[in-house]
C-alpha cells in the first residue's frame, strides 16, 4: 500500500493490491472506460464482473488499483508468467477512469506496479494493445517498447 499526492491533484491517490472487494467497482469502471473512444464497447456489467472474478481465482493473479478519494480510479489486471528467461508480469488489462486520463495516475499505479513486481523478483512487464491508440502512446511513455517482428495471433475455438 503506498499513499502520493498525484500530480494535478489535491487529495491522495492510494495504490494496493486488488481483492475481491474491489471487483464491482473495477467493473464499473472498465464498462465506463472501454464505451468511451477509441473502442466504444458495449460491455455488459456481469460478464465484467465474471471475468475478473475468473483472474482472482488464478494462483498467479496479480491485479491492483489507485483510489482516490476512495474511489477507484484506475485498474491493472493481470498474472505472473513464467518462462525460461524467469517470471514476468503480463498485464490484460490497464485502464484509467476518464476523468483521471493525462493527470498521472495511470503513470503513478505503472510505477507502483514496477516497483511491487522488482519487489517479487519479476524481471519484465509485458502486455499487448492496439497500434496508434492513446495506450500505445502512453505505454511508450512509461517505458515500454514494442518488439519488432512479433505479431499477436489467434483462432477462434467453435
């Protein structure tokens, strides 16, 4: 848990890890996110609220949240991965309450997350997104770069 002041911001943004009890919240916002540009989705609430539930029952589940003013603001859902070279971090999910976008917080939780994954001996953070959206630009920013020659690939199972 670690409480900063957020750039823009005159009340703290509080960071810890997510639980079941943050699970309506993070669905509401995810809904209230993703309807918005560029991908204007039509999510329904349960389906949100199942999907996350899924990921907590997952023994490598590593999610967590930055509230402000106790409410959450923005959301990184994702898992331990292992593979030859050691354990990553791989996010699924990373989104921002609009009215937080551009204000830092996102940045600040990326940063607090880096710091929790150093601390657990993780040796990379990866995560995919789509090519020319803001979170393109905004993971760049935080220190991401794109793997050249790799390609996201996947097939439908009836």
């Amino acid at each position: 848990l670690l409480s900063t002041s957020a750039p823009g911001f005159t009340m703290n943004t509080v960071f810890s890890v997510l639980n079941d009890t943050h699970i309506n919240a993070c669905a509401h916002l995810y809904c209230k996110v993703y309807k918005e540009a560029p991908w204007f989705e039509t999510s329904e609430l349960q389906p949100i609220i199942s999907f996350i539930h899924e990921h907590l029952r997952n023994n490598f589940f590593r999610g967590y949240v930055a509230c402000c003013d106790e409410n959450i603001v923005a959301v990184s859902i994702g898992f331990r991965k292992p593979w030859p070279g050691g354990v990553e971090y791989y996010i699924d999910e990373f989104f921002v309450d609009p009215a937080y976008q551009g204000k830092g917080v996102g940045s600040q939780l990326m940063d607090f997350i880096k710091a929790q994954s150093v601390n657990e001996g993780l040796n990379a953070i990866l995560l995919n997104t789509h090519k020319g959206y803001p979170s393109d630009f905004f993971y760049r920013k935080n220190g991401f770069d794109e793997h050249q020659g790799l390609i996201i690939l996947s097939t439908t199972l009836e």
